[in-house]
C-alpha cells in the first residue's frame, strides 16, 4: 500500500466535514479526499437497503480515485453499511459508531449511555449492540432526533427554536432513561450544538451528562490504525483537502460551518450507480 | 390515446400526495399512479441541473408504465424541469407553478402577491417569473422557507416550534414586503400548515392574506385539460390510486398524513438513473 495516497472520507452530505476537521487537527500531514453525497442527502430517513447501496457507490468511488483507507463519517452509513464495506474492500474501513460506543464506555461513571442520532441510526440498534457487546451491565437508550440535521444545515444553532426542539427529544429520553450519565452524539451534525445539547441536558437530568462526539472517537481509532498498518504518510509538508460533492447547491455556505474553515476546492462529481 | 389510462403523478418524496388527495376529490372516477422518489428526497435543497436530471428519470419511468398524462406534483421539480419534461413528453405535462401563478392572480386585490417555498423553488425564479408574466403592474417577493418541510415530515403541524419557524421566514417577507395580499403556499408540505399560516400572517400583516394552494389549483389545471384533449375516463366505476416509492422508510405512517387517509397499495420501485 502506497503510504502518500490521501484518506478518503464519505458522508451523505456536508456533516462529515466535522469529522475531517478533527481528522486534520490529529493528522496535520495527512491529505484527505472527501466525497458528500449531496444529491441523495439524508440518508438518516432512509431504509438500510437504501444506504448500503449509496455506500458502496460511495466508497467505489472513492477507491478508484486512489485512497489507502476509508473513513465512513456518517453515523446512519457507519450503522448500516461497515460489514458491506469491509467485505468489499481490502483497505481498512473505520466508521463511527464502534469508536463512539467505545468512547462512551471510557467515559461513562454508572454505564448508563443514552445515544441520539437519525431515525436510520436509532432503528438500526447499531450503537446499543455495539455498547452492549462491550461489558457486562451497561444500559443503553436511544432517541432519534431527526429535525436537528435540517436546523443546522439552515445555520438555526442558537435561539427558541433548536433549544426547544432538542428539549422535546431529549425530554423523551430523560422520561424512560433519567440516569443517563453519557449521551452519544450519533450524528455528524450535532457538535454542532454542543453547548445547547449540555445546557438541555443538565437541566433534564439535575446534571452534568457527558456528551461523546463519535467524530472525534473515530478519529483516534484512524490515528491508531495508521500507526499500527504503518500507513502514516513519510512527508513532513502540510497534507490537503479536496471536496467533492454531488451536488454543489449551497456546498460553500454550508460546508464551511461544518468544516469551521473556508472550503477552498470543491468540485462536483457523478457518483456511478 | 387510451383514455382509461390512469394518471401519472410523480413528486420528490411524500408531499405530493396532498395534490393527489385533491385530484382524487375532483376527479373520483380516474387512476391515479404515484410515484414518490423518497431514496433521493428532498429535491429543494438541491441544484437545477439534479432535479432535471431526477424528474426525467422519474417522467420515463412513469411513462413506461403507461399513463395519459403527467402531473409534477413538487413545486421544486415544476420550477426547474417543466420545459425539459415537456420537450421529451408526448402527453400533457401539468406542473404546479403556472396554476398557482394564476390562482394567486385571481385572488390578489392589490396585486401584492408573496410566494413561500424552498431553496430550489424560490432561487429559480419561477414563480416569479410566471406571476410577471401574468399582468403588468404585479409585484412579487418570494422567501424560502426550508425548515417547514422536516417539521411536517416529522409530524410537528402544531405548536411552538412551527410557529417560531413560520413566524422567522414570513416575518423576514414582511419586512420588505409588507403589501402583501396574497401568499402562494409553493411547496406540497405547506397545506398542511394552512391554519398556522393563516394565524402568523394575520398577526405580522395585521389583515387577512389569502392562501394559495398550488395543488388544488393544479388540479383545476389537469380537470380542464382532460376535457379538453377528450382524455377523461369513459367508466363509472371509482377510480384506483397505486403509489410507488423509491424507498419504503416510514412511509406508511408520513405518507397518510399527506393522502389524508390510510395508504393501502403501496410498492417499492427502482428507478433507473
């Protein structure tokens, strides 16, 4: 495996940019390529078949463009689609609910997770087997809160309206898990309200809930993978990052909140069906 | 042409049903065929060039299924794709953006029309265009109003949240367009906000402003034309409605709060790119 090739990360659309911007913090030589699925986004509403079939075009994609590991940023893909892809492809496949489950483990005091993400990402059960496979005697609930994807897509992160929407679902999972001590992030768009997301928590549960961001548990997983396939790039010069979009509708206003920096080289591409 | 021939009506996702529910009032005795592109839904959020691309899959493979007549229920696809659509169709193509053009012309007293739908609608211009084009001496003003769409797919049509959300959008419309006396609903999932629309226009203009339904006026479009080309259905007998969905997630329960009524012959198609 050439160890220069760049790390291809895939999302369904521009969430994953939260990722790679974590990704780049730990990783500062390495290059990524990222590929967001704009013109099928979400996929967090659609049905496993659907978003394991996107995910393999995704990755194909990725593959023939040279990449020596895949990063698969998106919680609803990671959920459904991590066996297909490790089948397939004979690159290391890192996703973000394994890393995630565990890092809520890591942290947790009375193991007692809570997880929010998609509809797709709940009903999938990935992140309760993948914490409930961990250790004896952990409790796990999830509750999907689906509107906080279209509110910060819309740049809607603070005021009434995300606070009362992430009070409504959070207060669904406080009534049947109100011992919760750790809440999973399993979405990549919701760091973006972590501030909202801990204010709302400590006035639902009395107090302070630890909030994991799966982004950041994966990107530790990716740093030790390197490491330990000897994958890490030789250079010492500043890695890049090339965007690619399916669709390149507002990808500029939008991506750079995700990404926390301008998005300087975008292009559209047709991913084959 | 086969006048016992049902009609094709093809949308991005689930909200065109609300047209079909008013195309089955107006017209009990004609087949209704329906197909919802749920695997790549929304289309609003996304460029013109993907939405063409979408609704001429979606037209062929209505078409190949035999239908008299096409109707694009989604105000996003009628905004981008109507011209193509036509140039490749032999049968009528009706989409909703002339028709609600017109019945917002019928209902405005000022000539003040206001237009609310998505990115994609209001970014192309459309409804502005065919409001012009209408008269001299109308004025238009259109604002985006993208966050109605996953309020009504998830089921919030009352309460705090979506009156916060209408209260932003229509309040940014009548800061720079406060004559208005008409309000085109150009989006399927609007309608099922009528009340609530009704009430915040109401309190920011400080008098009533008339909602446009797009759909219903675009039934009055396909009620017209099918007397007019002789393609009305010859029998008596109570027409069917077969609804088709490129992915299944969740559609039983989001689809019936458009149609109005249980959805019972549902299937899941593909539809070739």
């Amino acid at each position: 495996m050439n160890r220069e090739l760049p790390i291809g990360v895939f999302d369904s659309g521009v969430g994953g940019l939260t990722v790679v911007r974590a990704l780049r913090e730990s990783l500062p030589r390495e290059s990524f390529v990222y590929l967001g699925d704009t013109a099928r986004v979400p996929y967090g509403t659609k049905s496993p078949a659907t978003v394991v079939r996107y995910s393999l075009n995704n990755a194909r994609f990725l593959l023939s463009s040279g990449i020596k590991m895949l990063v698969v940023a998106c919680n609803t893909a990671s959920a459904h689609a991590i066996p297909a892809l490790q089948k397939e492809l004979s690159i290391p496949v890192v996703g973000v609910v394994e890393p995630g489950a565990r890092a809520a483990l890591a942290a947790t005091r009375d193991g007692c997770i809570g997880v929010i993400g998609t509809y797709g990402t709940v009903e999938s059960g990935a992140y309760q087997k993948a914490i409930s496979e961990l250790r004896d005697r952990l409790e796990v609930a999830a509750e999907p809160c689906p509107l906080l994807v279209p509110l910060a897509e819309e740049g809607w992160l603070t005021g009434d309206v995300p606070r009362l929407v992430a009070s409504e679902y959070l207060g669904r999972l406080h009534a049947r898990f109100p011992q919760a001590d750790t809440l999973v992030m399993g979405c990549t768009h919701y760091p973006l309200f972590r501030e909202l997301l801990a204010d709302v928590t400590l006035r639902l549960f009395g107090r302070e809930v630890v909030l994991i961001d799966s982004g950041v548990a994966a990107t530790a997983e990716v740093v030790h993978l390197l490491r330990r396939r000897e994958l890490e790039h030789p250079g010492e010069a500043p890695g890049t990052l090339r965007v690619m979009v399916t669709d390149r509708s507002r990808i500029e206003q939008v991506g750079s909140r995700f990404l926390g920096e301008p998005l300087t080289d975008v292009s559209s591409v047709d991913v084959p069906a």
